[in-house]
C-alpha cells in the first residue's frame, strides 16, 4: 500500500532556517515535499494556488510579526493544520497562537527531526480529528433540528395564529389552544427584545439561529433557538430547546478550567488570570502576590480514613478559603492537598501577611468529616512581583519553594521567597542519592491489592503496588517517590524490578496451588516508549517461569495515545503471546474510540474519581452506566476502582460491572497477606 506524501508549506524569510528544515526533512523525501516561501504575502499566494496538508510559519516575517499572521492564512485556507516556529520561549505568545487555531508550538533552536516530524504528523492528525468532530456535530444537530422542533405563526400585532404539539410540549402549555390564547409578547423577556426582532424582520426578511430565554408557564427557564421568517404580515417561526446543550457547553468550559473536586480555578485557569495579573501590574506598577498552600499531614488523614473522607476534607478547605480572599483574589487547586492564591493588586508585604495569617486561623476551627473531628493546618510560601519573578511559572515555583521553607519551619506558618531558599533542590537531590541506594539494596517492596468478580466474589487478579521502605522516612506511597523516579531515570529500574518481583511471587503462588491468579503491573509511559519493551517483558517470563497468560499490564490512557502508531503494533505483539492488557483510569484521559477497537486490551478500569462521585452526582452514574455499555460492546471486561462502601457496590452490581477493587474489600496488602483471598 502506497502512502501518500505530505505537501508542507514552509514560510520562513531566515534562509539558515530553511535549509536547516530542509536538511531534517531530507531523509524522508518519499514521505514529505517541502515548498518555501520568504514572505506572508507569498506564503498565502501559494496556498490559493496550490493543496498543501500542513503549513510551517514563522512567527517574525518581513510583511508580518507575531501571531498576526495566523488570521490572513486562516482567511486563505481554514482547514490547514499550523506549526509556529519561534525563536523565542514565549509561554504567553504559545498560548495566544494556540487559542487562534495553531495546533502546534516549536521553538527553533530545540528543534530535532524527530520533534518536526512528531509535531507534523500530530498537527495534521489532530486537525482532521477535530474537522471529524465538526461533521460529526453537525449531523446530530440536524438529527436533533428534526426532532425537537416547535412550529408557530404570529401576525405583527403579535396574535399567535398557530402552535405545534412540539412546541407546546416545550413550554410546558397544556395544548396549542392554550398556548394560543397568549400573546407573542409573553414569550420573550422584554417587550423590547421582540420588537427588535420585528425590525430585523422587516429589514431583511428573515432571522436565523437566534437564541433567547423564555420561561415555560410552570417558571422553569429554557433557551431556545429561534429562526423566524416574514411574509407579508405573517411571521413563521421555528423553535428548538437548546436548553440541555447549553447546559452541556457550559459544563464542558466549566470543566476544562475547573478542578473536578472542588470546582475551584485548576491550574490552566490560575495561569490566565495570573498572566492577566502581570499584565495590569506591569502597567500600574503594583504588586502581585503568589501564595502556595499545602495542608500538614494531609497523607496520614487520607491513609487513616480512606480516599473519600479525604476528598471531602479537600472540598472543606477550598470552601473555607474562599471566606479569607477579597473578591478580587483567585484561589485554584494544583492537585493533592495543594492551592494556590492569586493576589492581584497588594500595596505592601504587610498587607499580604495579614491574609496569610487569616487564612492560618481559619484551620483553627475543626473539620467534621463523616462525623470525625479532624484537626489540619497549612504551610504558606509567598512569592512577590516583581521582586521575585517575571513569570507565572516562576513566581509559582518560588511561592513553592517558600512553601517547603515553612514546612521546615515547623508547618503552621507562612514564609516569604527569598534567592537563598534551594532547601527543597537539596532535598530532592538527596531523596533521589537514597532511592538510588534504596533500589540496590532492596528496600523497593510490593503490596497486592485484590481484584474482587462480582459475579462469583473470588479473586483472579491480583494488582501489583510498589512501596518504597526508606530506612530515615519510613513506609513512602508511590505518589511520593515515582514523580522523582521519572525525572531522574531511576523509573527504568524501579519498572523492571517491578515487573520481575510480582511475577516471581506470582509463580510461587501457582506452585503453591493457585494456579488460576493473574498479577496486574503498572509501568510507566517511559517503559513502553523503550525499543527493548517487549523483550524485556518476555526474558522476565521466561526467567520466572511465569505462563505469560498469568501476567496483565495496566496503561493509561495518556500512555496509548502519546504515539498510538508506535503503541499498537507493540502491544498487539505482546497481547499474541498472551500477556493481558488493560486500560487504567479510563475516562479521565483521551482515548479514540476508534483506536480503542484497535487495541489488544482485555479489561478497562473505570477511574476512582467516578466510583466516588456514584453516590452524589447523577451525571457519575450515568457516565459509569456509559462506560460499562461501551467496554461490554466491545467485549471488554470493566473493573470498577476505588469501591469504598456497599452502595457503590450494589449499583456496580446492578451495571452489570464484571469486577472491583478498593478498600471495601481490603487495602494493598503484603504477599503473605494476600495468600487469604486465594484460599
């Protein structure tokens, strides 16, 4: 099968840069053609000519500078994919030219061939993704447009003449006589609105697409989409109920900038507004305060009275938090146990304090949680613009690094940044010196939590869950250490001891009798990315004399789709041998549905975020019943994560969910431990 060669569009004035392009692409000629042009205005000649997949821009041409150049090729060809290059690191300007449609960001000078042609094949992918999305949309519309549409005349005077069912139904009328007995007036939300609309109509004859409110007779407010034609003195209008879709658009931008948990600002949202802060601050010349807060001993809380009791306390705090700021402060959850404030305008330090130690005391009061008193503080660092950065991330860092100071302090404070603070850097490098030494000395450890069917209450898998037993800090949970591990290298190791550890005490567990357990292992993304994965895999079993079948991988879903061309092949291979796969956390990432059919994977685990929400939130139960439906279609076994208590089992049951983990039915355990769910 021949494959078809990608036509890109280089618009580039730096002759070194283009040939530096063309040098990177010179090795896959039969893959890529490359067109130049020196100028904007050539540029967008040559794409009214001719049929390009992608284009590569840069950002400061003779005729053009900065994103301005994004809006006249988009006028030229709308549907072409656009990877900006820049010379410059410009979060800010990365930001700007992706919400005006670019769909990649490169800096020059960090530029390798893998990187250009990674960036291209995903700009052209993502593009005809979303141009897939749009089609698809708009088919539901018009399907939607059909079947919900409500039908009325009105004359000017405003008498409505006729109503259909449709649109009685719609208002919540008892019958189209009744709905004709009102006044077109009523159904708007001034008087002013419909003769605006009158006007319109009397102008050109016809109004499309345009929304409004109206209140049904019982008072429930809809927004409907009005298109209204005049003939004559006759207006002939058209009506549909957008009300669950505008509900649906404003859950969707709600949750793309909001935490889940706590609804408060998440961090993409926190770095808007903090730009936005800098912006004012610079011009004015004022202060802006980052304040970082992290609550003491959150980890010993969350192990004590599970995971839901310790997402309950986090709501608690983000509630209370909120009663310390101004309304012109924004406070946002980075994830775990930690927030952050923005302080917009301040006129001194001392100004900054006093909300410090506001919030401090608002934690002298308790938190009761499940009729559990809990007592917590926080540790705040704060850092300042611009003494002591220019940029959101870095003011974030600092205000962190500021933060680790008060926890060294004693917890229960706050603590300014200054340029000597590098305790956290020291420690990171010495946490990192010790699991170094930590794995070589063996003091990595596995627990194994079980996989419970809920068909026959037996246990045929067993997850696989690393520990770090720290001679000076004790018992480490994963979350402690693993983000450490992947940017220190040490991950690869930690992987393949992982790997090796829970096959080997798989087959001591066969030998012993329970010959029909499978061990499930999370590896990391970086495993997978490696060309040696499946070897590895398969040297390990042959050495553990481990039946291959007996052995499952959890992936995420970031994981599959980071290089989905490269992930398929690698695990179809694997799958043939009869190494199990399965998809973890699976509704929090991003998965195609279309490569998910492709993929060699026996089970999905539904995220812990939706078993918790099952008792509190409709939408949870109806995304979980989505999700089941899905995987079941597709012949795929589901695992429920994170199962806490008895109900959510019981509506788990009644989903017809095949199987579940959680501390309902124990904790991670030890190997000797674990030997009890087998017998």
């Amino acid at each position: 099968m021949t494959t078809k060669k990608l036509h890109i569009l280089l618009i580039e004035d730096n002759p070194g840069d283009v040939r530096l392009i063309q040098e990177m692409l010179g090795k896959v000629k039969k893959e890529y053609s490359l067109e130049h042009a020196g100028t904007l205005a050539e540029g967008l000649d040559k794409l009214s000519k001719g049929l390009f997949d992608v284009t590569l821009l840069d950002m400061n041409l003779p005729d053009s500078s900065g994103i301005d150049s994004i809006p006249e090729i988009k006028k030229i060809s709308p549907k072409i994919p656009i990877v900006m290059l820049t010379g410059f690191d410009d979060e800010e300007t990365a930001v700007a030219a992706l919400h005006l449609g670019v769909q990649d960001y490169l800096i020059k000078d960090r530029i390798d061939r893998t990187l250009l042609l990674r960036s291209l094949r995903y700009s052209i992918e993502r593009k005809r993704t979303l141009d897939a999305l749009v089609e698809s949309e708009e088919k539901y519309k018009s399907l939607v447009d059909n079947a919900l549409t409500g039908v009325y005349k009105t004359n000017l005077d405003g008498d409505i003449l006729f109503a259909n069912h449709a649109l009685t139904e719609m208002l919540e009328y008892e019958s189209p006589e009744e709905l004709m007995s009102l006044r077109a007036f009523s159904l708007y939300r001034t008087p002013e609105e419909r003769n605006n609309l009158i006007g319109t109509l009397q102008k050109t004859g016809k109004v499309t697409n345009y929304e409004m409110e109206a209140v049904t007779k019982t008072g429930k407010p809809k927004n409907l989409l009005l298109s209204l034609t005049l003939i004559g003195d006759v207006i002939s209008g058209m009506i549909i109920d957008i009300t669950d879709r505008k509900r649906m658009e404003e859950t969707i931008k709600h949750q793309a900038f909001h935490d889940i948990l706590t609804g408060l600002p998440n961090r993409l949202l926190f770095l808007d507004h903090l730009v936005l802060a800098l912006k004012q601050a610079s011009r004015d010349h004022h202060m802006v305060a980052v304040m970082y807060l992290d609550l003491d001993n959150f980890k010993e809380i969350n192990d004590s009275l599970g995971h839901a009791s310790g997402d309950e306390l986090l709501t608690a705090v983000a509630q209370r938090l909120k009663t310390c700021l101004r309304d012109s402060d924004t406070i946002a959850r980075l994830g775990g146990d930690e927030y952050c404030i923005l302080l917009s305008k301040t006129d001194s330090e001392d100004d900054i304090t006093v909300i410090a130690k506001k919030t401090i005391l608002a934690f002298r009061q308790p938190f009761v949680i499940d009729d559990h008193t809990i007592h917590t503080s926080t540790s705040i660092g704060i850092s300042l613009y611009p003494s002591d950065g220019n940029d959101p991330e870095a003011l974030i860092k600092n205000a962190d690094m500021a933060m680790y100071n008060a926890k060294k302090r004693g917890k229960n404070n706050c603590q300014f940044y200054n340029p000597a603070m590098n305790t956290r850097a020291l420690e990171r490098m010495k946490l990192t010196n010790s699991m170094r030494r930590g794995i070589k000395s063996g003091e990595l450890v596995l627990h194994y939590q079980p996989q419970v069917s809920l068909d026959t209450g037996k246990v045929r898998y067993a997850e696989a869950l690393v520990r770090w037993q720290n001679p000076e800090t004790g018992m480490l949970a994963p979350m402690q250490f693993i983000p450490l591990a992947e940017e220190s290298g040490l991950i690869s190791e930690i992987d393949e001891w992982v790997l090796r550890t829970a096959c080997a005490q798989n087959r001591e567990w066969q030998k012993a009798g329970y010959s029909e357990i499978c061990v499930m292992v999370n590896l990391s993304p970086r495993h997978f990315q490696r060309p040696d994965f499946m070897e590895t895999v398969s040297d390990i079993l042959e050495e553990t004399g481990l039946p291959s079948q007996s052995l499952g991988i959890e992936i995420t879903e970031r994981t599959v789709m980071k290089d989905i061309e490269l992930t398929i092949p690698s695990l179809t291979k694997l799958s043939k041998t009869g190494v199990r796969f399965c998809i973890d956390d699976f509704g929090v990432g991003y998965s195609s549905l279309n490569y998910l059919k492709k993929l060699p994977v026996q089970m999905l685990k539904i995220d812990k975020s939706f078993i918790l929400g099952l008792s509190s939130d409709p939408d949870y139960k109806t995304i979980t019943n989505a999700i089941i439906n899905l995987a079941h279609s597709l012949k795929l076994k589901v695992v429920a994560e994170g199962v806490e208590n008895e109900d959510q089992l019981a509506f788990l049951q009644i989903l017809r969910c095949d199987e579940a983990q959680g501390f309902h039915f124990s904790r991670p355990v030890p190997a000797d431990e674990f030997v009890r769910f087998l017998q």
